[in-house]
C-alpha cells in the first residue's frame, strides 16, 4: 500500500497521478484533462499568474491558488507563457487570470480526493 502522504503530493505535483496510482483510470483521465484544460485556456486568453512582489494578502491567496497546478505552474512560469507584464488591454486577461487560478484550486482539491481515496475514507 502506497502511502497516503505521498499519494497527496504526487497528485499535487502531477494533476491524476494520485488517482492513476490508485487504478481510479477514469477519473485520473477526466481530473487531468480538465486541469489541463483550464490552464490551456487561461494562457490563451493571456491571463497572468500571481506574483508575491507586492505581500497584499489578496495576491498571496492568487499566488497560493497559482501553485496549486503543481509542476505546470514552474513549467508555465519558466516558459514565460503566464507573465508578468501580461497585456492588459487584452478583453479576456481578467478571465484568463481567474482560469489559472482555478486550475490550481481544483488540484487541491483533486489531491485531497486522492488522499481520501488512499485513506479510505472516500471511493
């Protein structure tokens, strides 16, 4: 039995991975796709990630929201597709900003359902 703590993190690093390590292959498939789906559409609609430049706690919860897509958000970030200096003038920034956000709150809770999943308290 693999350990639930590593479990989290796995699922955490790599959106599905928990549940794919759990033989859960549907929901592993839909769970990533879907994170993959939202952070796809939030680089096309050139939305930004949080920085931690300005310590607001606003930002921070967007920055902590951001880091939740796991290893995207450092390949996101390395490749300059989510910059800083990200067109604001552009009609959907706002909308592409909140899909980023988003794709890394769902992965927390997607890694929390691993966990679950893992501790046996969920199916």
């Amino acid at each position: 039995m693999t350990n639930r703590y590593f479990i989290f993190f796995i699922s955490w690093l790599f959106p599905g991975a928990g549940h794919l390590i759990q033989k859960k292959y549907a929901k592993s498939a839909i769970f990533f796709s879907g994170i993959i789906l939202l952070l796809l559409l939030g680089i096309l609609m050139k939305g930004k990630y949080y920085d931690t430049k300005e310590l607001h706690p606003l930002l921070l919860l967007g920055f902590f929201g951001d880091l939740g897509s796991g290893i995207f958000y450092f390949i996101i970030d390395a490749l300059g597709l989510a910059k800083e200096e990200a067109n604001i003038s552009a009609v959907t920034y706002h909308y592409g900003t909140t899909y980023l956000a988003t794709a890394g709150l769902l992965n927390y809770l997607v890694a929390l359902n691993a966990f679950d999943i893992a501790k046996k308290v969920k199916k």
